[in-house]
C-alpha cells in the first residue's frame, strides 16, 4: 500500500528530508541554508503544539538535540566549522527555551475549566521538549564542553523568570491550608496535573547533574570540568520532597524516563555484550554524593508513610554500599565531596546511615502496626477454612471409609476425643488474614487439613493394633491376604474392604498382575473413598493408606460390622465435622498471654530486648487458630476383621 | 452516477464530508478537472480523431446549421481546401519551432516540469488536432473528384471551421508556455500540484478510515437473536484461493464501491438457509481478495448463482502499481535536498513554503 495512506499521513518523511537538508547545509557550512530550514522546523513545531498534533512534535522537536551533536565532531576537526557548530548550538537552546516558556504553557482556559484529558495531553508535550532539551546538555556534558554547556544552561534557567507555569501557591495551600479549599479533589486532581512541569525541570537538571558525577567516575570528564557543570547545575527542593523525587526516579526504569537508560559514557563495540549503565545506580550515587556536600538536608520521617518507607529502605542499603565505595575511594572524591579529611567523610556517612536507619526501622514498625491493627478478612478466612477442609475430606481414609459404609453415629461433644489443634498460636501469621497491601499468601496453611487426616487415620490404626485379640497371617501379600480372607470366611463374614500399605501400590508385581486383581482406572473413581482405591481383588476393593502405622501390615475384614465411629457435629463447622476458626489476638487476649511469661516475648535472641508496647504488637501480628475433628472409633466385634502381616521371610514376625 | 444512498462509497462520503468539507470540491470543479486531464493527456488522439471524425461524418450527412449558412463554389473550394493545407503546415511547423525554442528555455528542466507543461498548454491537444485536420484536409483534397460536389463542399466547410480553431489554440498555446519561463510561476503550479496530490491522498486516508468503522455496521442491522455474525478471517471455511502473498499485483484489485442494498438482500437470502455467517472486512480504496466470497457461511457453501450475484455487489478498478502516485512529493524531497547541496536558500525557502501548506492540511483533517 502506499506509505502515505498506511502511515494515514501525507507529510510522512517530511522530517527525514530535513533532516538529510539539515546534514547537507552543514556539511556545506552554509548558515543562511541552516536558517531557512530552522525557521521552517519552528513553524511546524508551533502549528502542531496549536493544533494538538503530537506526531508531528515529536518528529520536529527531536532535530534541535541534534544541531549540537551534528556539528560538533566537524567543528573539532576543522576549525572552520566554528562558527557555525556555535550558531547552531545557541539556536537550539533558544528555540527550545521559547516554545517551553511561551508556547507550552498551560491555556487558562483549561485550568479554570478543570479539562484534565487537555492538561495531560499538554503534558505529553512539554515532556518530549523537556527530554530534548535533556538530550542537549547530556550531549555537552559527555563532550565536557563547558562553554556551550553555560550558554544552554542559562537559556534553561530563564524558564523559572515569568512564572506562567507556576502553581506553587496552590501546592501550598494543598498542603498546609487544605480546609480552606473548596472542591478539593478537583483541585488536588488538577495540582498533580499541572504540577508536573516544574516536576520535569527539576528532574532533568538532577539527571543531568547525577550523571556528570557519574562521568567523573568513570574518567570520562575531570575534576575541574565536573566542578563547573555542576556548579551551574542547581535545584531548589524541600528536603522530604528531594528524597520523594529520588525514590520515584530510582524506580523509573520501565517508563524510560528522559531515556536515562540509554545514557552511555563509551562506545560500546557490537562484540562486547554490555548494557549502559544502569539508571539506578548513578542516581543513587549521585544523590549520596548531593548529601555529603551539599550537608542541608534534613529528612523526617514522621512524613513518609507505607509504601515510600519501604523504597527508603531500599535506598538506604544501596547508599550503605556506595558509602563503602567512597571511603576506600577517598583521594579521588575528596574536593568534590568538600571534606576536611577521611574521619570527616566518615562521620558525614554515619550521621546519613543513622537518619535512614530511623526510615527502616519506622518501616517495619508502621507494618507490624498496621498488621497488629487490621481486621481480619471473612474472605480470606472462608477461603482457608474450604481449603483445610478439603484436604481433609480427601486425605482421611478413615472417616471417608466410615462415611461409605454410613456406621457412624453422632454423639456429644464430650464423649469423643480431640484431634487437632484448639486455640493454637501461629506467630506472625496475621499478614495472611488481612487485606490491602501487608497481605501475604499462606501456602503452608494449607497442608493442615492432610494433617489432621492422617492423625486421624493413626488414630483409627492404633486402636486397631492395640486391641489385645489380634490374629496374624503371614507370608507375601498375596498369601496373607488369601489367608485373611479365608480366616474370615470361616469364622463367617465376607471381606468386605483391604486395606494395604501403600507401597504395594506399585511393589508387589505378583500381586498387582495377578488375574484376580483388578486395576481400578481413574474414570471409575467418583467417590472419596475412591481416592484410595488401587483395585479390586475377587471383588473386593482394594484400599491404600500412607500411614507410617500400617508398615508391612494389612487389614481384611467386614467393615460395616467390625467398627464403629461417633463424632460431635456442629452446624458452623466445615461438612458439620471439622472446626475451623481462625481469631486475632486483641489487645486484652495479648496481654494475658504475655502476662505468662512477659521475658520470653520481649527476648529477641541477642539484641535488644524490645520494650513492652512492642512485645504486644509483636504478639498481635499473630493469630490463634481451632482445627479440630472430634471422633472415637470403637471395635464392635473383634471376629470381623484379621490384620495380616507382610514379610517375606515367614518366621519373622 | 452512483451517488446516491444504496452504494457506500456515497455514504462513507457523506461521513467524511461532516467533519471534513473542505477537502472535496464541487461537482463542477470535479468534472472540469477530469475534462482537463483527459484532454491533457498525451492519449488524447482517440478523442482527437474520433471527434474530428464524427464532425466531419455529420457535417456531410446531417444539416448542421453553421455549415448550412455558407455557400461555395465548387471552384472556389478546391482552390480553398489546397490554400488551407499549406497554410495550416506553415502555421504548425513555425510553432513549433517557437515552441521548441521556449521549451529550451524552460526555467526549471525536469521531468516532471515537462509533464505538466504539455498537460497544462494541452500541447499533444493541439499538435494531435492539427495532424488530425491536416490530415482530413489531405483526404477530401484525394478524394476530390470522387465524391459529390455537395459532399465536398460540405467537407471543405466543416474543415475550415476546425482550421479557425487552430490558430486560437496555438495562441492559448504561446500564451501558457510563456509562464514556464518564469521559476516562480513553475514553483506556484507546482505547489498547486502537490497540495492536489495531497488532498487526493488524505481524501483516500480518511475514506479508508471511514469505511474501515462503517462497513461491519451494515450488518448490525441483522442483529437478530438467532442470526450471528462473528467477524471472521479468510482462512475458514470453504473458500479456494491462493496464498495472498504469492497473489501478483495485476491480479489484485482495489475496492470502488459496494452495493449495499444488492448486499442486504443477498444477506437475507443467505440468512434463510444458514445461521453463523461471515462476512469480510472490506475497506474501500483498498485491495480486495476473493471477489466472490464476501459474505459466507461454514455450513452451507455459496453456489454459483450467487456467487455471480455476490460478484455484482462489488465494483472494483486494476490495482495498478502507480508510479505517478507520489510523483510530486519524490520531486519536492529531491529539490529540497538539491537546493540544500547548492546552498540556493531563497528557493528552499518558497519551496519549503509548500510544505508547510502541506502539513497545514495534514493537521487541519487528521482527525
């Protein structure tokens, strides 16, 4: 199809033109050619900020970036390309200047109107002007061109003088006076809105200064060149605002801000497998660099909350590592650092470390707070109890046995036994019940529900193998399982299950080809008991357990008649059987139990015994959980069944 | 002649004319331009010679009142048909000895100048009428003593009428080809041309567009509980047809118009014998496969009766790979970056200007 009507742009490659025009004037040194085709690019770069096109900004407002790095290896070559390497540079400083300064400026209209979608989208615009102009000095800066680089900074500062685009008395008002504002969502909506070009300006001279810190590093520029670009490299910000910015700049990378990411201080041959260096990283150092010279930030941290206090956490590890690396750095960064001497720079780090440190520790104890505080969710907890509960249900080979054969009956609560666990403490397992943003996954919780089958099912086998009348058939499965049966039949009951070990499942081939034992497929497994089942043997189903109890034994017998079960019901329990609860610790409940033994719970193996208040919130980030099943399994008649035992060797008992 | 609402392209017209009025000329200013290319164009001579043809053939045979007017002796018009012969050589050939000498001079020599030079003097117009006249002159001159007197009189008549018009021609000739002397009156027609070439273009843009939105809206209409139409790709059912990308580009055609209410009825028809039907997403102003088969079902294959019917919906044009297409646009990125080499800034600057109106237009219909 024709390139224009696919791209749906009939200017399509206008701006590859000019571009190749562009080159070719330079190549010729022709300025007046030069300035024809920049007084077209401005005219397009207006009509397109008038009329909203942002395809075709972005085309234009990219050349002007270029008119530096173009000529600049020509005019290092040659000196005759001069002149016009100077000209050119200054012209893409100061256009760039007038269209952030008078032509990207929010309308009144907009603002008093509230027109957010036309604010962002004007935002979208001043963003890729500002990223040019970012695109400019950092081409200055890796050259170490200090002249140019002065001339563009100061077009750059003029941006603040005729402040249009200044909201700041709003933002103040937002924040010290909000009561006094009418329609504050609106108008907090709209400050975040408009608040972003001063946001851009700020960050793109913090990008640009970190990275010259960056260069130093790296001995791409020296000292005095560093000195005088960041000499000329100044922001104004509120200290607790500054680390904001530092925190939602380190996590930028995905969005590619200002393209940082792409900055890079060599040539990078194809055949090294490399990455530029990452954004992170330079940031970070950068900003520990600001705070040891610059020594007039004060953070507090009573105004940071949740999330922001974790990324300070973060933070505060990387510049622990970065404090290493100046130290044993010391000659290289020591006038850029302004310190007297190493003890100096020392000390400067510690007092950093401990005000972060305070950020960390303010961390975990607003999360415990806030564990400790919160409810505990019906969802969450619904959700564990259908979980344990299935478990249950599918790993009791026992109770499901009883349930086929329906010999069971229900009784009271205090004729039966207890297994599980009743009001059982679980440290630090709160975080699993809660909702919002401290909630963590329980996988291990799951597992109770096969627990308290299988001590069901070893309960069920113990009573079975202590019972003092016991019969024992031995000899190979096969044999001691014929043997059974027919023990059985003469004493006159028909088998009605076997029970064997479930290593037999896959052991014995004797026994599993043997024609009278059938393999049960998966499609004839419907039932819960069918979970166990591997087959059947004359017609008799076939049953494994993995119970440690029933090692090398079996069981033949008559169930419906040989045992018994009772059990206590109760309407809130899961399948009216099994009791689940989960409850919170509250502030009382806490205090009796830290009443028991008060130096237990504030011991915090080898550090700082925690004082009382944290003990309990320690305390309260935990939960007391009820999992239990309440059963007795009686024999009814001992004649019924006959446990068999398996040994290869028949004199072995 | 299909403008009214059963095609779509009227519709889709009518849509992008809502928002976008100025793109689209008067009906008048269409067919005037159609007229003046055909005219223009160096195929002109069948019109040329068809014309002249018929001219002559009524003028011999039925009573046209300018001919009837005149009276001449058949003396009178021998000695004229010869008289007339030379002078139309003489006239022609100092012509175009001029004309040369003019076109040497061109102020700006490419190839596109040239093209729009003979188009816009209707240079071949003239030249082809001329030969044509001259020609016919020679005939009835050969044929003079075969036919009837009556027949030739006439034929003199009628050959000297369209002598008149030569001279006429051959001024408004001179009168043009004086323009493209001037570089500055060649740079603003050739502006005109690219801004033409871009509306025609954008118009082509936006009708796609357009078109793209409302042509699965025709079968909304059909939203009947049982009657579902998921949009489909070519791939399913049973449709034959070679691969797209080893289809040739002649083969390809390109989408006109498409008869909805042909379409509608169709889709009636089609709906009584099956439930799920597809239907392929066409786009005007683009290429189409399987001319066939727009609408269709899995279940029920479409017979050949109304494949032929389904064939009648359509009305598509050679997708010819058009080199003239963007001619004017390859001319101005050239120039720009030739003007740019040789440094000749105060011609970049006039010729950067059409740009410019380029991307005003661009900007003003893009939405």
């Amino acid at each position: 199809m024709n390139k224009y009507i696919e791209n749906q742009d009939i200017t399509y490659g206008i701006d590859n033109t000019i571009r190749q025009a562009l080159e070719k004037a330079f190549e010729k040194n022709n300025k007046e050619t030069f300035k024809v085709l920049d007084r077209f690019i401005k005219k397009v770069v207006l009509l397109s900020v008038k009329n909203d096109s942002l395809n075709h900004f972005s085309k234009y407002i990219t050349v002007y970036s270029s008119y530096y790095f173009t000529t600049y290896a020509r005019a290092k070559e040659n000196a005759q390309y001069k002149n016009i390497h100077r000209e050119v540079s200054e012209a893409a400083s100061i256009h760039l200047k007038e269209i952030l300064k008078y032509f990207l400026i929010y309308s009144e209209d907009d603002v008093s109107n509230l027109n957010f979608q036309k604010l962002e989208k004007h935002n979208q615009f001043i963003y890729l002007a500002f990223n040019s102009f970012s695109t400019l000095l950092y081409s200055m800066v890796n050259n170490g061109d200090n002249n140019f680089f002065d001339y563009a900074i100061n077009q750059y500062n003029q941006l603040d003088i005729l402040s249009r685009n200044n909201f700041d008395d709003l933002g103040n008002q937002l924040k010290y006076y909000p009561e006094k504002i009418e329609n504050l969502e609106n108008q907090k909506k709209l400050y975040s809105i408009v608040s972003q070009y001063q946001s851009y300006k700020k960050h793109l001279i913090i990008g640009i200064k970190y990275w010259t810190y960056l260069l130093y590093n790296v001995k791409r520029n020296n000292l005095e060149t560093t000195l005088r670009f960041v000499d000329k490299l100044n922001f104004y910000s509120d200290s607790n605002d500054f680390l904001r910015d530092i925190i939602f700049l380190r996590n930028q990378g995905y969005k590619d801000y200002f393209n940082w990411d792409w900055w890079d201080f060599m040539e990078r041959y194809d055949m090294d497998f490399h990455q530029p260096p990452s954004s992170r990283d330079w940031l970070t150092l950068g900003f520990l660099i600001d705070l040891i010279r610059e020594g007039r930030f004060y953070f507090n941290p009573d105004e940071f909350k949740g999330k922001e206090l974790e990324q300070i956490s973060f933070l505060a590890e990387s510049i622990k590592d970065l404090g290493k690396m100046l130290t044993s750095n010391y000659s290289k960064w020591k006038q850029f650092l302004k310190v007297t001497s190493q003890s100096d720079l020392d000390s400067k780090l510690n007092r950093i470390t401990a005000i972060f440190e305070q950020f960390t520790v303010k961390n975990i104890t607003e999360k415990k707070i806030a564990i400790a505080d919160a409810p505990l969710s019906g969802s969450k907890i619904i959700e564990f109890q259908n979980q344990t509960g299935k478990r249950w249900e599918h790993n009791s080979l026992a109770r499901n046995l009883f349930v086929k054969f329906e010999n069971r009956k229900i009784t009271s609560i205090d004729k039966v036994k207890v297994i599980g666990y009743r009001k059982q403490q679980l440290g630090q397992a709160k975080a699993m019940f809660i909702e919002g943003d401290n909630s963590i996954d329980s996988y291990y919780l799951n597992d109770y529900g096969r627990t308290i089958s299988n001590e069901i099912d070893d309960y069920f086998f113990n009573i079975l193998f202590s019972y003092s009348y016991q019969s024992f058939k031995k000899g190979t499965i096969l044999q001691c399982i014929d043997l059974s049966i027919s023990a059985l039949d003469q004493e006159g009951y028909n088998a009605d299950i076997i029970v064997i070990p479930s290593e037999y499942s896959y052991k014995d081939g004797e026994f599993l080809n043997h024609p009278n034992f059938i393999m049960a497929r998966n499609e004839e497994k419907d039932s819960l008991t069918d979970n166990f089942l591997i087959g059947k043997y004359n017609d008799i189903p076939v049953y494994i357990s993995n119970s440690d109890l029933l090692r090398n034994r079996l069981i033949v017998c008559d169930f419906s008649t040989a045992f018994n079960m009772k059990y206590a019901e109760d309407p809130g329990w899961y399948k009216n059987e099994l009791q689940i609860e989960v409850s919170l610790i509250d502030v009382d409940r806490a205090r009796e139990i830290y009443a028991r033994n008060p130096s237990d719970w504030r011991n915090r193996n080898g550090l700082e015994e925690l004082s009382e208040t944290d003990a309990l919130i320690n305390l309260r980030t935990g939960i007391e959980i009820t999992i239990a099943s309440y059963c007795k399994f009686e024999i009814t008649n001992s004649e019924s069944f006959v446990l068999g035992y398996i040994s290869e060797n028949e004199d072995q008992v | 002649m299909r403008d009214y609402n059963a095609w779509f392209r009227y519709r889709v017209v009518k849509a992008v004319k809502e928002d976008n009025s100025k793109l689209f000329d008067s009906k008048i200013a269409v067919w005037s331009s159609k007229l003046s290319y055909r005219l223009g164009h160096k195929n002109c001579w069948v019109i040329v010679v068809g014309g002249v043809f018929l001219f002559f053939t009524a003028a011999v045979i039925i009573d046209i009142p300018c001919i009837d007017i005149l009276n001449l002796e058949f003396a009178n018009a021998k000695i004229i048909i010869d008289q007339r012969t030379t002078n139309i050589a003489a006239i022609i050939s100092m012509s175009l000895v001029v004309v040369g000498f003019l076109i040497n001079n061109l102020a700006v020599k490419s190839p596109i100048t040239y093209g729009l030079l003979f188009r816009k003097t209707y240079l071949y117009f003239t030249i082809y009428l001329t030969c044509t006249i001259i020609a016919f002159f020679m005939v009835v001159s050969l044929l003079r003593d075969s036919i009837t007197e009556f027949i030739f009189i006439r034929a003199v008549i009628a050959a000297s009428y369209l002598a008149l018009s030569i001279p006429i021609l051959i001024g408004f000739l001179f009168r043009k080809l004086i323009l493209f002397t001037n570089e500055k009156r060649i740079s603003n027609m050739l502006k005109d041309e690219l801004i033409d070439e871009g509306r025609k273009k954008l118009r082509s843009i936006l009708i796609q567009r357009h078109s793209r939105e409302m042509y699965p809206k025709l079968f909304d209409d059909f939203a009947e509980p049982e009657f579902n139409i998921p949009i489909m790709n070519f791939l399913q059912g049973n449709i034959k047809f070679e691969p797209v990308d080893q289809m040739p580009t002649e083969k390809k055609k390109k989408l006109e118009d498409v008869n909805v209410w042909l379409l509608k009825v169709l889709l009636n028809l089609k709906k009584l014998s099956t439930e799920e039907l597809f239907f392929a997403r066409l786009v005007l102003e683009d290429n189409i496969e399987a001319e066939n088969d727009i609408i269709w079902s899995n279940t029920s294959p479409n017979s050949k009766i109304f494949k032929w019917f389904l064939r009648r919906c359509i009305r598509t044009s050679k997708a010819s790979k058009n080199i003239d297409e963007d001619a004017y646009r390859i001319e101005f990125d050239n120039k720009i970056l030739q003007l740019a080499e040789e440094g000749r800034y105060q011609n970049l600057e006039t010729t950067l200007d059409a740009y410019y109106e380029l991307y005003d237009l661009q900007i003003a219909n893009q939405k």
